[in-house]
C-alpha cells in the first residue's frame, strides 16, 4: 500500500489546495504529507478531470514558486500570508 492510498479524504482535498497555490512549494507538501513532487503528480492526475489535470500541469512546471531550488533566496516561508492559517489540518473558517 503506498502513501497516496493511506491518505483520508480531507487530506487529498488539502493537497490538491496547496498543489494549486502558486506560492505553496513542493516542499511544503512534502514537509507536512510525506509525498514527493513526484508523488503530488501521481496524486493530482488520478484525483483531477483531465483536463484540469493538464492546465494545472502546464501552470506548475517552471514556477520559481513552486520549486525551492529555483525560488529567490528571498523567500523563506512556504506559503502565502494570504493563506487561511491551518490548524491540525484543517482549515479556518475565513473571518470578513
């Protein structure tokens, strides 16, 4: 059984958001799931619709923010200020 089928629901749902985000790195995923880039590829091509799959694909590869080794020494955190704060995995309720 690999890591990707161990996953619960939520868990997939939040990879695919931090997949998603543009400032959320690989490695964040990794630091907080256990999944490699790799890994993420897998995951993301059998939970999306293929053509999702294919523009998030195309949007992904090359970005200097989604790969630490091509970010800007510049940035040291793993995601966005913008992002909801997550607390045991979960995310909060945005407040208005």
């Amino acid at each position: 059984m690999d890591k990707i089928e161990k996953l619960e629901q939520h868990e997939i749902d939040r990879i695919i958001g931090m997949a998603w985000e543009d400032r959320t790195p690989f490695d964040a995923i990794e630091f907080q799931f256990g999944l490699s880039e790799d890994e993420v590829i897998k995951l993301m091509r059998n939970q999306l619709k293929r053509k999702s799959w294919e523009r998030w694909r195309k949007r992904v590869s090359g970005r200097d923010t989604k790969h630490r080794k091509l970010r800007s020494d510049k940035v040291k955190r793993f995601v966005s200020p913008a992002q909801n704060p997550i607390t045991g995995n979960r995310i909060a309720k945005k407040k208005y």
